[in-house]
C-alpha cells in the first residue's frame, strides 16, 4: 500500500487544527505516502542526490536559478482572514482541481491530494513550511514554500 493513514503521520496535527477546520471528504483525499512511495517519488521527480530542499546542489532543477521565475509573500495572507491562495501561486497553477499534486517536505515525506484539496487547506500544510515544494503530476509548474514567509514559482 503506497499510503498511510492520515492519523499516522507524524505531523498529522496541522490537519486537525481547530482554527483551520478540514471536511472529512478533503480529509480522506489528503494521503501521506508511505517512505518508499515517497522516496521513489522524490527521486524521479525531485532529487536523486539529496534527501531535503536546503541541500539542493548543482544537477538538481532546484538548484538552477533558471527554474525560478517569482517570487512572493504567503505568511502575510497565511496570518490573514483571506483563505485564497496568493494571486501569483493561482496564476501560475492554472490547473483543474482534479490535478493530482505532491506536497513534498522531504525525501520521506510526500503528501498526495489533488489540486482542489490544497487550495482549500493549503494553510494546514503550511504548518509545514520548511522548504517543501509543491508540484502536480505531469505538470511542469512547480511552487516553493521557505520557512521565512515567501514562495517562489518556477518551471521545472
């Protein structure tokens, strides 16, 4: 099974966030994948040479400066009341909700859910902001999350 439950995975806490409600329909949609799911997906897609966003180096997309296009602020609308995602991360995703996405902390820790699920919870996983990028299935746009309150978009 490529999947745990959501309940077990270590941080499962930021999806039960009394101040960030989730519906139980995009609860079950949210699927943390297993290490050796997440790893195979962080290897063909991400990185095959380091296991974390901070230690990227030359030969990963990541690394070069050329994938990067933009950058903006999502802490100021993360404090806020607003619960869209920041207007530059929506223009540049332009993607149906049923897209398949990847949130992706880490060599170990990749989270399945689809493009409408994340829009609509992206505050919970941004609890987890150390670095993690988001990309769709099949898609070349590619977001990233740094722990000082910005993203960056690019083009893998």
């Amino acid at each position: 099974m490529p999947y745990i439950p959501l309940d077990q995975h270590k941080k499962s806490w930021v999806f039960r966030h009394q101040s960030l409600p989730i519906s139980t329909e995009d609860s079950e949609l949210i699927k943390p994948m297993t290490s050796p799911r997440a790893t195979t997906l962080w290897n063909g897609s991400i990185s095959n040479q380091v296991d974390h966003p901070d230690f990227f180096k030359k030969g990963d997309w990541a690394f070069n400066p050329n994938t990067w296009s933009d950058q903006g602020n999502w802490e100021t609308i993360w404090d806020s009341d607003n619960l869209d995602l920041p207007e530059l991360i929506l223009n540049h995703l332009d993607w149906a909700n049923n897209t398949t996405i990847y949130y992706c902390n880490d060599r170990h820790q990749v989270i399945e859910t689809n493009w409408g699920v994340f829009k609509r919870c992206w505050k919970n996983f941004l609890f987890m902001d150390d670095g993690p990028l988001l990309i769709g299935k099949k898609r070349d746009q590619v977001v990233q999350f740094l722990s000082n309150g910005t993203f960056r978009i690019g083009t893998k």
